[in-house]
C-alpha cells in the first residue's frame, strides 16, 4: 500500500472530508472533488486507483460522469447515493459499476468493496501492461 | 321622445312588447271602425230624413190645393196644422202663383230665397246647419174631356215651403255614434283581455325557461325547466335540459379530477417533505458513520482498551440504524408511485389551462399556444405531470402580479429536441429571477412568496426526474423566466 488513490466525488463535504478520514484510515490516499467536472478536470490516474461518485451532485451527477470516463479511462467505480431506485441502480450497473451503495453505508462494507476495486484495477494494469 | 320609446320597448319583456303592440292594433281598429260605422249609419238616417221631408212636403202641396184655389185663410191654416203636427217641421208656408204668402204658420227664420239645384233631393230648396228648407209646386190635374186621348193638363196654382229642423237628426246621429263607438270600444276591451290571456299563455313558458336560465347561472345544479305549449317551446326546454346535463357532468368531471390533484398533491407535498428531511439527515448520519469508522481503524493501530472501540461500534451500529430506518421511510413514501401511459402533452397542457382557467381569467392573463403538430407522445403519469403544469402555471400567475395587466401573457411551446426528447417550455412576462436567486429556485423550502412552503418546484424536479426527464430555468432578470420541461420520448431502461 501507499500508491493506491481514492477518488472521493459528494457535493457535501461533512461526507467528503468523513469518507477521507475513513478510507485513509487503511492506508489510501484520498483526493475529494465537489462535482463531476471539478474531478475530471483534476484527477491524473496515475498508478491503481477507484472512484467513489455520488450520484446527484450540482453541475455534473454520477452517472454522467460514469459516461464521461468510460471515453477515458476505465476505472472501477463505486456509487453511493441517498436514494437509490431500482432504474438508477440498473443503469448505473449496466454502465460497469462495481457497486451501488446506498449512504450510510456500512464501514466494513465500504472498505471491503474498494479493497476489491483497488485490486481489481492493479489486476487491469497489470494485463494491459504485459499485453 | 321616439328614441325614448324604442328605447321602452327594447328593454320590456316580450309579452310587454306584443301587448303594446295589440293595444295600438286594437285601439286603431276600433276608432277607424266606429267612425266608419257611424259615417255610414249618418248617411243613411240623413236620407231617410231628406225623403221623410220630401214626401212631407208633397202632402203639404196636395193638402194646399184646395187653399190656394179658393184663396181660403182657414184651408190654409187647416193644411199648414196638418203640416207642423210633424214635431220636426218648424215652420210652412203657402204662397200663390204670384210668390204672395198666403199663410205662414210660426216664424221662426225668414225663408231663403237663394235657388239652388241640389244635387240631393230636387225638391230640396236650401239646406244651413239647422234646418232644411223644401218647396214643392201646388197643382192641379184636369181632366180634359172628349179627346180621343185622355191627357192630363197641369197648371200651377202656387208652392208650400216647409222648414225642417235636423235637431232629431243630429240627435240620432250622436245617438248611432256614440252607441257605435262604445260597443266598438266594449269588443276591443274583450278581444284585448282574450288576446292578453292568450299571450299570457304563449309568453308565460318563455318567462318561466327565462327564469330557471336565470337560477342556473345565479347557483348552478340540479335545475331542469318543465315546460308545456308549441312545439318549439317543448324542443327548447329539451335542448336546454339536455345542455344542463351536459354541463354538470362536465363540473362533476372537473371536480373529482381537481380532487384526485388536490389529494396527489397532499401526498406528494407530505412525501416531499419526508423526502427532503430523509435526505437532510441522511447526509450527517452518513459523516458520523464514516468519522467513527475511521476513528475505530485508528484507535485499534494504537493499542488502545477494546471497551473504548466496542463502544465507538455501538455509536456507529445505532447511526446505521438511524440510516437504515430513513431509507424504510423513503421506500415506502415511493411505493406504487407512478402509473404512466403514453400522453400527448399538447391534449395535457390543454387540459391544464381548463383546469386553470378561472385563475388565468381572473388575473387578466393571455395564453398564448406555440404547439408544435404530430408532437410524439411521451410515457407519464398524467396526474403527474398535470400536477407540474398547475404549479408553473401558478407560479406564472403570482409573478405577473406585479406587472400591469396588458403586459401578462404565458406562452406555451411545445417542441422536439434531437430523436428522443421533447420539450415544453413555459414563459412569463413577469419580472424573472435574480441571478442569486435561480440556482435556488428547486432548492426544497426556498420560496419567494409571503404564503409559500417552498416545495412546489423541488417536487416537480424530483417528478421529472423520476420520468427521466429535467426541469431547468432560463431567466431574463427584468423580462420573464422560461421554464424547460424536457421528456424522455422513448422510456429508458
């Protein structure tokens, strides 16, 4: 561990700064955006990482932002939304999310699904690397 | 005068009307036919009068033979007493051949001597206002005897003169007319009665159907009109049932739709609230769970007692709990939600404006309608999307309050935007939305009105996007907002 980020995507910031505090915890580095533009103009993706996207966000939402990155770069990415509905939650899954969770979300759970991500996207690295 | 007349007459019922009209009708009749009458009656006692004298007069003459001949005074007097037991024979007189007065009875006026034919009666001398003066020849017939043919010689011994009054006359004549003229006016009262009666029975259903039309509109329901009379007046109490019919049902319909809105909208408003409450705590609750995990991972680096850690978990279980209870809540305010079909949101907005069309009437605002034709329907629940119509048409209203009222006009366009979306667009001329103000306008609880909870925009937000679709806001500060309803064509998923 030590090379691996997170990417944090909330509008709010108590659960940005909370979610930070929690996933760095394990030894992640955390960055945290405010909307979908804002990560998108920043994150660099170097080395394995994940995205954590919250799904209504001001000027770019999740699941736009899920559309958006497929054209760039196909990191896992991990939902978390007040209120998911069944067709969010579809559309979301057809689009190649990892997971859809549903705030608050259990610690252990959470921490679980990006230890998941987080190897899953060394594993994609890794063969794209050799290939 | 006669424009004040007409102006009577337009304003008068209709049985007012035919009435004056008959009276006049009546009134003329009877004056024109009495006069006639009377005119004609005249005419004929007049010659009864003229033939009455004529033929006084020939006596007269033959009675006066015999006085003449003999120049006697008492034969004379005998057949002028004769003359004037005839009260109406004021005066007579005999003269000779020679014109000398060989007796005259009273004098009443002197004997007018002006000749005139008279076209009326040959034997009739003069004639003024009060009397009738006849003259005819005194003569004697001889027999001539021994010729072959039997001749009658004729020779003239002299003339009478008789004065006749027309007080009688004119008597009888005043008696004819007035008796005339009176059961002329007796008829004309009794065919107005009959006629007034007879209206009375025509014009009575009309006034009775005026009457009910008129409760119909003063306090609506349940009123029907049972008339009888013609024809025509059965059709129009059938036409107008029918119509009333018609017309409550149509309320009816309108009532339990603005109802089942009102209710959708109790629902929606109480759902909305819990919405937004959920998800305001949810965002707190969402921290804490995170602040404690993180702290937990810490705290079990560090070596610290469990007890401390097993209550830090405690925290946490009891904040997922709190989470757990609001998403069960959430659940539930979502079920059985939304009944969509296929609408054509042209129809919709239209019926929208019906439903809204008192306000829109009352605020003094115009509608104005860009459709777009053949607009491909979208799938959504009716009630819905009505409900989001109803709020912006609403908000319209309340914010073009403030301008004057010939400026107010809403317009609704309707248009195709790519394959598959469509949009409405709905825009005011009222004074529009600051620019610190409009990223907050779907915000809930935010409200610029005095009487207002803030929620109607975030509920039809959160609608559209349940439908897939979205709902923004193009403001020009100064000149009017522009609402953007924009709808998925095809469903997705």
């Amino acid at each position: 561990m030590g090379d691996e980020i997170v990417y944090v995507v909330d509008d709010n910031e108590e659960v940005t700064n909370s979610l930070s505090w929690l996933i760095e915890s394990v030894g992640y580095h955390v960055e945290t955006y405010p909307n979908g533009l804002a990560f998108l103009k920043g994150a660099k993706f170097e080395g394995p990482c994940c995205a954590i996207l919250d799904v209504r966000m001001p000027v770019m939402g999740g699941l736009e932002l899920q559309e958006k990155l497929k054209e760039k770069i196909a990191i896992p990415i991990i939902f978390l939304t007040g209120h998911g509905d069944i067709p969010m939650t579809v559309r979301a899954m057809k689009g190649g999310a990892n997971e859809f969770l549903t705030k608050p979300v259990n610690n252990k759970t959470l921490l679980d699904s990006i230890n998941k991500a987080i190897s899953q996207d060394k594993e994609r690295r890794f063969q794209s690397a050799t290939l | 005068m006669f424009s004040q007349i007409t102006r009577y007459l337009a304003q008068t019922s209709f049985r007012h009307q035919l009435s004056i009209l008959v009276f006049t009708g009546l009134f003329a009749v009877v004056i024109v036919a009495a006069i006639g009458a009377s005119w004609v009656a005249s005419r004929v006692v007049a010659k009864d009068y003229l033939q009455h004298g004529e033929s006084l007069v020939q006596a007269f003459a033959k009675q006066s033979a015999l006085a003449l001949l003999y120049a006697s005074e008492n034969s004379a007097k005998e057949a002028t007493s004769m003359v004037t037991a005839f009260h109406d024979v004021k005066q007579a007189a005999i003269f000779n051949e020679k014109d000398e007065l060989l007796f005259q009875s009273a004098h009443i006026q002197a004997w007018n001597k002006s000749k005139k034919e008279s076209s009326v009666s040959p034997l009739l001398e003069f004639e003024d206002g009060g009397f009738w003066q006849f003259t005819a020849p005194v003569v004697v017939s001889f027999e001539k005897d021994g010729l072959a043919e039997t001749q009658n010689k004729v020779s003239k011994l002299g003339f009478v003169k008789l004065l006749l009054s027309k007080t009688k006359l004119f008597r009888i004549q005043k008696q004819i007319f007035v008796s005339i003229t009176f059961l002329a006016i007796a008829t004309g009262i009794l065919l107005f009665i009959a006629l007034q009666w007879l209206l009375k029975r025509m014009t009575s259903p009309l006034q009775t159907f005026a009457e009910t039309m008129h409760q119909a509109e003063a306090h609506g329901a349940g009123l029907r009109v049972d008339l009888s009379g013609s024809k025509e007046l059965l059709q129009m109490s059938k036409a107008f049932n029918t119509m009333m019919h018609a017309l409550e049902e149509r309320e009816i319909k309108i009532k339990q739709h603005q109802a089942q809105l009102a209710h959708v909208s109790r629902l929606k408003t109480v759902g909305e609230m819990a919405s937004g409450i959920a998800h305001e705590l949810n965002q707190p609750l969402t921290a804490m769970v995170h602040y404690i995990g993180g702290c937990v991972e810490r705290l079990k680096q560090e070596n610290v007692s469990p007890q401390i850690i097993e209550v830090m978990l405690r925290v946490n279980a009891l904040a997922e709990h709190a989470g757990d209870i609001i998403h069960r809540l959430k659940n539930f305010l979502r079920k059985g939600e939304l009944r969509k079909e296929p609408m054509d949101m042209n129809a919709l907005i239209r019926e929208v404006l019906k439903l809204s069309e008192l306000e829109l009437l009352e605020a003094k605002v115009e509608v104005i309608l860009h459709f777009l034709d053949k607009l491909p329907k979208v799938n959504v629940d009716k009630i819905h999307i009505e409900q989001i119509l109803l709020n912006l048409v609403q908000n319209a209203i309340d914010a073009m309050r403030s301008v004057e009222e010939k400026a107010r006009k809403l317009t609704f366009e309707t248009l195709v935007d790519g394959e598959n979306v469509i949009k409405v667009l709905v825009s005011d001329t009222g004074p529009g939305i600051s620019d610190d103000l409009v990223d907050k306008i779907f915000d809930p609880f935010f409200t610029t009105k005095e009487s207002g909870m803030g929620i109607g925009l975030s509920i039809s937000s959160s609608i559209i996007e349940t439908h897939g679709g979205k709902l923004t806001v193009e403001s020009n500060f100064g000149f009017g907002s522009r609402f953007i309803l924009t709808l998925p064509i095809k469903e997705e998923v």
